[in-house]
C-alpha cells in the first residue's frame, strides 16, 4: 500500500490517535519536508493519504504524523523547543492519528521503508 503527503488540511480534520511509532525527526524533514506548523501540544504534524483503499472507506487511508507534547510549545518546562525537536537524531514516540485503524500497520511499515530508502539514498551519494 503506497501513501503520499497531503496538504489539504481538510482531510485530516477529526483525526484521533489510533497508534504510535518511533521515528527520527530530523530524517522526516530529509524525507518529508518540513511538517505543517502546530500549535499548543503539537508543534508539527504530516499529512498522509491513500486512495488504495479496498473497502471504499475513503478516509480509512488518512493518518495525520504529530508530535504530542513534547516541546515547549505546550509547557516551558519540555525538554525541546520545536526549532530543537525537529533538529533531533535520535528516535522519538511520534503520534498517529487517522479516521480509523484498518490500514494502520500498512501506515506504519510504509513510513518506516519510505525513510530508510531516502537515508540510503543520502548515504549512498558521494
């Protein structure tokens, strides 16, 4: 199952948290670009979409990829500020939310073998 970034906010509206994942911010933005801008308890959040979905639940394919609560954004007193936290090299527990939970594990290896092969695409250049 493939997805791909959206930037139609719409989409994502009423998303809730249906998982979790550990990923590398600093290679999200190598791989994703820099995620919309946050606010309050999320400083940025991605937006990913597939229209590969067989049961013709549309919104079943739509997963939102945030920070929760981890910079000051929310509270001073956070280990990050977001300029920080998207700046990190080391795994962090990054929030999924979606409309459901049916393509959630497809979601979740995609991102996982999409950020590997952009690394080693970086790592292989000369």
């Amino acid at each position: 199952m493939e997805f791909e970034i959206c930037t139609n906010t719409e989409l994502g509206y009423k998303t809730s948290l249906k998982g979790e994942i550990d990923l590398i911010p600093s290679q999200l933005i190598l791989t994703f670009g820099i995620p919309q801008i946050g606010r309050d308890k999320v400083s940025g959040e991605y937006l990913f979409t597939s229209f590969e979905v067989s049961n013709g639940c549309k919104s079943c394919g739509i997963f939102t990829l945030y920070d929760w609560k981890w910079t000051t954004l929310y509270d001073i007193d956070n280990p990050y500020t977001p300029e920080e936290f998207w700046e990190l090299n080391k795994p962090i527990t990054f929030n999924i939310g979606g409309h459901s939970k049916q393509y959630l594990n497809e979601f979740k290896k995609w991102i996982v073998l999409k950020q590997k092969k952009r690394i080693a695409n970086i790592d292989s250049k000369p």
